[in-house]
C-alpha cells in the first residue's frame, strides 16, 4: 500500500471537508465580507482610488468562494464589469461557489487545479489576484507567489492572508496533540471524532482554550476544526517574515490591514513609550505592535507590482470621495458615543481611538458620493481641515473608510 504524500493529504482533506463551509441558499439572506479584497479598500490600496477598465481579477485558492463572491457582487453592485477567475484544486470547493455565484447571478469563471500551474491553467495578465490562506499550506510558499506574480499586471496588486504565528498560540501545541491521538493516516472522519471528544475537555490552562483571536474550532463546524487542528501542512509567520516572503518575491507592500493593528501607538500610552517606538523603522514598529497586542491571527497585506505607480489617494485631496466598508455613517457615529471614542473589540481586544469633536457629525456626512470639499461645504464645521484628516486615518486604520476618486 503507497504511503499518501502530504500533498495527497491536503486534496483529500479539502475533497472531504471544503473550507470554509458555506450553504449556497445562505446567499440569498446575507453577503460574506471582510479583507482582503473587499472592493473599497482594494481599490484605494492599490489602485489610486480609480479601478482600471473591465478589471482581470484572480482568486488563487479561491475555496467555497467568500472573498470572490464578494468582490464580485460588490463591482455588480457598482456596475463595474470585470473578468472574475476562481482557480482552486478541490472539486468540491469549487461546487459550492459555483453554486453560490449561481444563487447570485454572478458571472464567474471556474479553472481547477493548482495555483502552481496558473500561468498554463488561467493565464494572466490580471489587474488584481486574491491569493487568502493559501500560501502558508503549500510546501514552498515562495513558490506560489512567484507563480501568481508572473501572471500579474505591471500595474496591478495583489491580497495576500497568512496565518500569525503569535495570534495562533495554542493552535500548534494542539496539532501536535492531535499528530499523536489522531494520526494524519487516519480517515478524517475518525480524526474529527477524537478531535470533538477533547475539545470541550481541555484544561483551563490551555493555550488554545484561553486564545480568544481563534474560533475556528468553535463556530467553524468540522470544516473548521479540520482546517485549524487536523491539517497536514500549515506554516504560521510573524509579521517580519510575511513582509520578507513578499519582498523577497519581488512585490512591494502597500498596506497591512487593518494598518491600525501594526501601529505601536495603539497599544501604547505611556508618551515615552510611544516616544522610543516612534524611533522605530515601519518593520520595527510592526514587530513591536503584533508582540504587543498578541492577538494578530492572521496577517493580511495589499501588495504592488514593483513597476506599479498609483499611489492610494491623498486625504487632502478636496475631489476624493470617501467610501464605507462594512459600515456606514450612522453606524460608525453612534459608535463614537458621546465621549468622541470609538470603541471595538477585535480578535478578543478592545480597542480605543480617541476621536476630535467633529468626527461624528464628519461620519454622518459621508454618503459614498460626495467629495471631501463637497462633505467640507455641507458639515460647515470650524477647523474641518484638521479634524478631517485625524478622522480619516482613525477610520482608515481599522479598514472602515476608503477613498475612491470620480
């Protein structure tokens, strides 16, 4: 009898349990967003603000479909036309989005096979590339995004998501576990019935049991306790070397997201700490901030071709139009309460921003179609020069609010 490879592991694991698990009626209720790629954001990380005409855009490892069921219902939604790839190894996966896209009306194109063949599977160039939580399970990452860089645009950028390896602890003490009380030879079906039998028995102490950043053992179903504790090959980065894995392969970086998180100042208040950390360069203050907050499980980053130019659009800029993301005014508004803070919890931290007087009645005004000068004019707010751009990078930081140009 052959011995599976772990390649032969990993395609029969997403065969058996496409990742995420996602039911095609859902789409009929509700819309699946988050980064990367949400339309917003992507089009102001990296191209200026302005989408280039009928965009080519790429999901490599595009699974059940989330992030390219969402970008393509949001260009939809926005009239944009564009040419829309999904290209994923497992059959299965690809059934369900396929069958969700179908729910939809969606016009996408189906390949399957792997992202190490795409140049002969589904040849560039494309304008975008979505390549999320896929790296980090190939046997040479470098390898993948070299392949997905030679089939992309010299204009273009790609959305990049791996695992953080200081915001999973506990995930990997757990796959250990599991390596011995489950072997990976295992049907995954006998696998998960061990893996359910521990998992509400583990000790208080327990690293995975006290890491509120990881879920996916919890909500995720048996697709996701396979894919966080039973997989065959996952590889977790901290922040300096994601950053490496992306330059070495010739991409510049944009933007980590939500830019908020890498900046050490959010966790600290003390002003001679904040002092010593803004001596710092960017990679030291992105090293400081993921130890700090000890929560970051995933890294994702908005990369650009090195021939790239667009730079994303200016604050200042009185013709930019602010977009929401995932939000909207009254909404980001009400969550500054009447103390000008605003308050989320993310990944198992509460997070606090301290905001200027105007910031809620700025949010109120921003409608997705008028201008800063135009919002400027409406508002009629004494010092709107100042308290627009301290506004802006808060909600920029947290990746709510964007800036698209006419």
């Amino acid at each position: 009898m052959t011995t599976p490879t772990t390649d032969d592991l990993v395609a029969r694991h997403y065969e058996a349990l496409p990742y995420p698990s996602r039911n095609p009626r859902d789409e009929a209720k509700r819309l699946i967003e988050g980064s990367p790629s949400a339309l917003p954001e992507m089009r102001h990380w990296i191209f200026g603000g302005r989408l280039p005409a009928r965009p080519r855009v790429l999901f490599a490892g595009g699974g059940t479909g989330d992030g390219c069921i969402m970008l393509a219902q949001q260009l939809a939604d926005a009239g944009i036309a564009a040419e829309i790839t999904h290209l994923d190894m497992s059959v299965a996966a690809q059934k369900v989005a396929a069958e969700r896209a179908a729910v939809r009306g969606l016009d996408i194109r189906f390949v399957s096979g792997s992202l190490l063949e795409v140049e002969r599977l589904a040849p560039g160039p494309y304008d975008y590339i979505d390549c999320c939580g896929v790296l980090h399970h190939l046997a040479e990452p470098a390898a993948g995004l070299a392949a997905l860089r030679a089939v992309l645009a010299r204009g273009g950028g790609m959305g990049l998501m791996v695992y953080g390896r200081i915001g999973r602890s506990g995930v990997y003490d757990m796959q250990d576990v599991f390596r011995l009380l489950a072997p990976e030879g295992d049907a995954p079906a006998a696998r998960l019935s061990v893996a359910r039998r521990l998992l509400p028995a583990l000790p208080g102490t327990n690293r995975l049991r006290r890491n509120d950043a990881v879920t996916d053992h919890i909500q995720g179903g048996d697709a996701g306790i396979f894919d966080l504790l039973l997989h065959s090959r996952d590889r977790a980065y901290d922040v300096e070397a994601f950053v490496a894995l992306i330059e070495d392969g010739g991409l510049g970086l944009a933007s980590l997201i939500e830019p908020a998180r890498y900046q050490p100042e959010t966790y600290l208040v003390d002003p001679t700490l904040r002092r010593l950390a803004g001596e710092l360069d960017p990679r030291g203050r992105a090293m400081l901030a993921e130890r700090l907050s000890g929560n970051i499980a995933r890294h994702v980053a908005y990369v650009v071709h090195p021939d790239h130019e667009a730079l994303p659009p200016d604050p200042l800029d009185v013709d930019a139009i602010p977009v929401w993301s995932r939000t909207d005014g009254a909404q980001m508004a009400a969550a500054m309460g009447g103390d000008r803070v605003l308050k989320l919890t993310l990944d198992g931290l509460a997070y606090r921003f301290p905001l200027l007087q105007a910031a809620p009645a700025i949010a109120r005004a921003i409608d997705g179609k008028s201008s800063v000068g135009e919002i400027a004019a409406r508002v009629k707010i004494q010092g709107f020069e100042r308290a627009w751009p301290a506004t802006f990078a808060v909600l920029n930081g947290i990746s709510r609010l964007f800036l698209r140009r006419a």
